[in-house]
C-alpha cells in the first residue's frame, strides 16, 4: 500500500543508519535502525541493500509498501556525480514517487534552524561541513530562464539546454538582484571588486607605480555595465591600496585600442588618431 503525501526520510551515516516513515500530517507512522551505509567502501548497490533492510522494517510496520517522497541525507554523497548514483540507485527500489539525495550535514543544518542560514559540522566516524544562506538569486536566476530552481538551472547549464553564450546573461540578473538588497547578490558583486582591485594593486606595486599617479582602466562588460555598487566599491577599496591611482571606466569599443596600436605599428601621423577616435565615439 502506498503512502500518499507520505514521506520515508534516511538518515545514514558511517556508524549508523536512521529511517522514518512519516505522513504528510507530520505522524511518525515507523522508525527503524541499521548499520552503516558506506558505497565509497563497498559500492553502492551494496550499500543501498543493507539501506534496504531498515527501510523494509520500517515499512513493515507503518503498513505501507512505498511512499510519495524519499528524503535521503547520506554520508560519503560528497559530489554532484555521487549524489545522481545514489539517488538512481534508491529510485531503482521504487520505495517513492521522488528522490532527493543530499549529503548527511544538510541534515544536521535542517534538524537544527527553520531557514536555510547557517552552518552545520558533523564529527562522527567522520567529518563534514555545509553552509547555507537564504538569497534571491536561487528564485531570479532561473526564472530568468524559465526554470523553477537553481537545481535545474545548474543542470541545463552542464548539460548545455541552456546555449553556452546565454551564460553571460547571469550577471544583469545578478546586479538587479544585489540592488534589490539580496545579501548574497551584494557580496558577489564585491567580491568581483576585491578581485579586480588586487590585481590591479598587484600589478601596481610589482611595476613600482603606487607612489605615483597613474591610470588604472577598467573595461569590459561587467565593469563599463557602471553597476553602482560594483564600482563604488572598486574605488573604495583602489582609494585605499593605491591611494594615487585614476580609476577610469573605458566605455569606447575595444576595437577602438587595436585599431590604435595599428596606427602606432605603422607610424600614422597624430591626426589619425583623433579622427579613429571620433569615428567610433559616435559608433
């Protein structure tokens, strides 16, 4: 007999192994114990039969013979691939409609907090670490692309259902998501500050110019994109490592710079540089 709305949970880890047959009401309907679940030691169709065990027990005695939903938090479900073998291998038993696998640590977090914020370490027979934060970029990022989570949207981006160019279309989402106040969006976007900044000062500092005050240009999408906080932040954080240097936004094409390194290599007169230059400022 199937359990509608019903949900079998795993818990199993490395010592032991924790099922739970519950209803959609939240009624514990069975629990049931068993040993350690280790495919990276054994393989995983034998890890999953000795899983089996505990979940037949619990199944026995809940009366029921599947369910609508299997929630499995597994030890050793450490990458991406490992965790799409696992949850094959449990949709293979047809113990519910729905599989999801996650590592063990989603469920010591999930025990522990109502939101996903936090971060949660197992220390047991071994030892893990997950950390969450809840953001609005898991709603706008795929619902940019017609897609209904960011489960879906990694996925048809590795797998390419999503065209490869369109990729560059994450970061507008992404700034329109970080001025909406999302915090994860904001500290992406001054990471990517941190990032131009110290390579900027690395450069600066090894060519010996931080006591003099020279040009740093920014160009490119992202940075002539002129997002507020993203720029704000570059010259913040410049201000202070450099103190001397000219952060400017190149906003020209940059076939405008190759077209002038041409009219160096062949030794154009001065005026031709000035009419390039004005042929694509109003391009």
């Amino acid at each position: 007999m199937g359990l509608t709305g019903g949900v079998l949970a795993v818990d199993a880890g490395n010592s032991k192994t924790d099922v739970a047959v519950v209803t959609a009401e939240g009624e514990v309907l069975a629990t049931a114990r068993g040993g350690p679940f280790r495919p990276h030691a054994v393989g995983v169709e034998q890890a999953v039969d000795a899983l089996a065990e505990a979940v037949a027990r619990a199944f026995a005695a809940a009366g029921v013979t599947s369910v609508a939903h299997v929630s499995a938090c597994l030890a050793n479900a450490d990458l991406p691939v490992e965790e799409e073998q696992l949850a094959a291998a449990l949709d293979a038993r047809a113990w519910g409609a729905r599989v999801d696998v996650r590592n063990d640590t989603f469920a010591i977090l999930r025990a522990g907090v109502a939101e996903p914020l936090g971060v949660a370490v197992v220390c047991g027979a071994g030892v893990n670490c997950v950390g969450m934060r809840p953001t609005e970029l898991a709603r706008t990022l795929p619902a940019h692309f017609g897609l209904g989570s960011m489960y879906a949207l990694i996925e048809a981006l590795h797998l390419r259902h999503v065209e490869p160019a369109r990729r560059h279309e994450l970061t507008p989402v992404l700034f329109a998501t970080a001025a909406g106040g999302d915090p994860l969006a904001r500290s992406v976007v001054d990471r990517q500050a941190d990032e131009v900044v110290a390579m900027a000062a690395v450069a600066l500092t090894r060519l010996d110019l931080l006591a003099e005050p020279v040009p740093v240009l920014l160009g490119g999408s992202v940075l002539a994109a002129r997002h507020p906080q993203l720029d704000e932040r570059i010259r913040e954080l410049l201000a202070a490592r450099a103190p001397k240097a000219v952060p400017r936004v190149v906003t020209e094409r940059p076939v405008l710079g190759a077209v002038l390194l041409g009219l160096d290599a062949v030794g154009a007169a001065p005026g031709s540089h000035a009419r390039v230059r004005e042929h694509f400022a109003g391009a």
